[in-house]
C-alpha cells in the first residue's frame, strides 16, 4: 500500500500523484506488488504518525480488506513514525528512503558501490531498528515485514552497526583518497572530463553507450546504473575528452545516500562540463530537470558549465509539453540516444562549451619540454606557433585548469 501526504501551500514542483505514480516504479524496481494508494493534503505532518488518526484508520481498514503486508510512504518517516504505524497497522512500514536504498543495494556492481550503499543502508537503519526488523542477515525488503528478534538482539545488532558504520567510513575514506589521485593523474594527462548527469532513467547509459560504444547496462527502469563507467571519445575537432556516466538523481535523494556517495559524486563537483540530460517525452520532464539542478547545488556542482541534452524526442507524443520544456532550454540539443539523432550537434556544443571556458596565453617553451607542447596541441587551440634558439613560442588557448601547468613559460 502506497501513502502520500503533501502539506496544503508548500513550495513543491511535484504534485502528489505525479510522485506517487514514481513511488510505484520504485516500488515495482524494487519487486514489491502494489495493491492501493491513499494520499491525504494536511495543513502539517503528524509528528507522530505522518498523516492524520483519520487516515490511519483507513489504512487499517484497507488492510483487511487487500491483506497488504508491507506500507510504502513517500517521504522520509522518523524513528517514532515508522514504530507507531507499525503497531497502528501491524505491517511492516518502510519509506521512500528505505525503497531507494534497496533499489540501490541490488544494482551495486563494484566494491565501491556495494560499500556506498551498505554505509547509507547502515545508517539509516541505526535509529529505526523495531522488533519487525530481521536479523542483520536478512538485507532485503521482503525480509521486513517479518517478526524479528528481541530486545537483547536488537541491542546486539545495533552494536554490531556502530562497528560496521565505523569500518566503511575507513574504507569509504581510503576510495575517497584513491579517486582523489586518480583525479590529479588524469588533470597531469590534460583530458577534459564531461560528466553525463541527469534524473534517473532519462537515457544517460543510452548516450554513453551512443558516443563510446561503452556497452554500459541501460535499462528502461530506475537506477539501472549505478557505479560510474568512463570512456575516452573524441569530439569533432580531434581533441579527447573522458566522458563519465554517474548516477541518476531523484526528487527527495536520501541524504545519506548524498553523504555515502560523497567520492562518487566528487566526480561530478569536479568535471570540466556537465551534460544534463532531459528526458523530455516524460510528462514530469521540467520537474524532474528542477531536481537536478537542485541535487546540483546540494553538491557544489551548480556552477559548472552545463549543455542540455534534450533526449527521447522519438517519443514525443504531446507537442505541448515539448514546447514547455525547450522553452525552458532555449540552447538545448534535441537528441533520441537510442536512435543516434541529434549526436553530432551534441558533440559539437560540448566541443564549443569546452572552448568558451579557454584562456589565451603565450608561451616560450624550452624545446626539453616537448610534452608541455604537445599537451598544448593536444588540449588547446593553437593560433601562431614560431620556433626560435632556445624553445617553441605557441600564442592560443588553454582550458584554465592547464594555466598552472604552463605558468612558468608565460610572455
């Protein structure tokens, strides 16, 4: 059973059974049987059962009436909630965060992932730990609604937690590290990095797969990609990027998912551009595109350069809505991944973005430091080059992050 609650007034792009109907694909990703759906518009939250007595009493009532066995709400529910519901409906209660959290559990391929979801899972579970909750060997959400242990295994198991917790966070930082150097290496190598950004299931393995031939899983379901996976490609005027797909975002993103994806997402924070993806057939596509830009802001992303890849306009099958969105995109590149329209024009604003951020400079270059000229060829845009006695003169432009690198040769 399904349950949604939206405060009357709040400043909120979504409505009620737009969310609910993305709950239910969670729900379904998740491999959970919807049965019903009960909403409810308060002037405010029940701080004790997050919507009113009223309402809780039809759910008790639907729940004889469809033998539900688990209650799904859209929102992230306290400890207490989460108690008292359960002992209202004698069901098993989880929450929007509990469902993505699962969702991700399933689909993390590498060691990184598995240890950004377990520590996220982890935490979330500490404070909310219920007699209904199994045994820590029991990971799945078909295992929650059944009994658990007592109290002295509770006690147990949240000891065994708070040392779990500890011991990712060690892990977590050692990843963390490594991604940092990894970082350095590839700003040493002077490739520009384009982060393929966007809310889940707008198509990003699809684009990956279309400019790289990456042979990334892409599935027309939510968070079907979670590990990051990144390719070289050349864009049109020869130069190289590394293009990296990341995860998909979703509106009310768990917060400790932001927290245990911290190093993955630092890729984002740090590419050189990123591309948006909309999926502009989804009728929720200038909601869904707000969410992004919003999760972009929560991680120190929102600044960088961005080009807007309008995709799935193979689907498009109510012209209005399309209208809505490229309005709100004027300088957006209407694409279809899944059918290469549109993909040389993309290729092209990346090139002409990438660009708009060089710097110009000049530069006398001792001819032992051949490899600073050939990262100048290879990176920039050369407009005079002149050899003289002691080194190669280049005047041109750099992208500003390789400035530093050629500071020391500066006319």
């Amino acid at each position: 059973m399904l349950v949604g609650a939206q405060v009357k007034g709040a400043d909120n792009p979504w409505n009620l059974d737009d969310s609910l109907d993305e709950l239910t694909a969670l729900a379904d990703t998740a491999g959970l049987e919807v049965v019903g759906r009960v909403t409810q518009h308060v002037e405010e939250i029940n701080p004790a059962t997050f919507v009113g007595k009223g309402k809780v009493e039809e759910l008790r009532e639907l729940r004889l009436e469809l033998s539900y066995d688990v209650a799904v709400f859209d929102d992230e529910l306290s400890p207490r909630q989460i108690r008292n519901l359960e002992d209202a409906l004698d069901v098993s209660v989880l929450d929007r965060t509990a469902l993505i959290l699962d969702i991700f559990a399933k689909h993390a391929r590498t060691r990184e992932g598995a240890l950004q979801v377990e520590l996220a899972q982890y935490e979330y579970r500490l404070p909310r730990l219920t007699r209904r909750w199994t045994h820590l060997s029991r990971q799945t959400v078909g295992g929650v609604g059944l009994r658990g242990p007592g109290e002295t295994q509770l006690e147990a198991d949240r000891r065994e937690i708070r040392r779990r917790i500890t011991q990712l966070r060690a892990e977590l930082e050692k990843v963390r590290a490594h991604r940092s150097l990894y970082r350095q290496q590839r700003r040493q190598e002077g490739l520009p990095v384009v982060a393929i950004v966007g809310y889940t299931n707008a198509g990003k393995s699809t684009l990956l797969n279309a400019l790289s031939d990456a042979e990334v899983v892409a599935e027309d379901r939510l968070f079907a990609t979670l590990d990051p996976t990144t390719r070289r490609v050349k864009l049109p005027g020869g130069t190289e990027i590394l293009l990296t797909d990341t995860v998909g975002f979703i509106q009310k993103l768990p917060t400790s998912l932001v927290a245990a994806f911290r190093a993955t997402l630092e890729e984002t924070a740090e590419a050189d551009l990123l591309v948006h993806v909309v999926d502009v057939a989804h009728h929720n596509a200038v909601q869904q595109a707000q969410t992004v830009e919003q999760v972009l802001r929560e991680i120190h992303a929102a600044q960088r350069p961005v080009v807007t890849a309008l995709n799935k306009i193979d689907l498009l099958s109510d012209p209005q809505a399309a209208m809505e969105v490229a309005a709100r995109y004027p300088h957006g590149v209407a694409i279809s991944a899944r059918h290469g329209l549109g993909l040389d024009q993309l290729m092209t604003r990346i090139e002409l973005a990438l660009a708009a951020s060089m710097v110009r400079i000049s530069v006398d270059i001792p001819y032992q430091e051949s490899a600073l000229v050939a990262l100048f060829h290879r990176q920039g845009i050369v407009e005079r080059e002149t050899f003289g006695p002691a080194g190669t003169r280049l005047e041109g432009f750099l992208p500003q992050r390789l400035v530093e690198a050629f500071a020391p040769y500066m006319i």
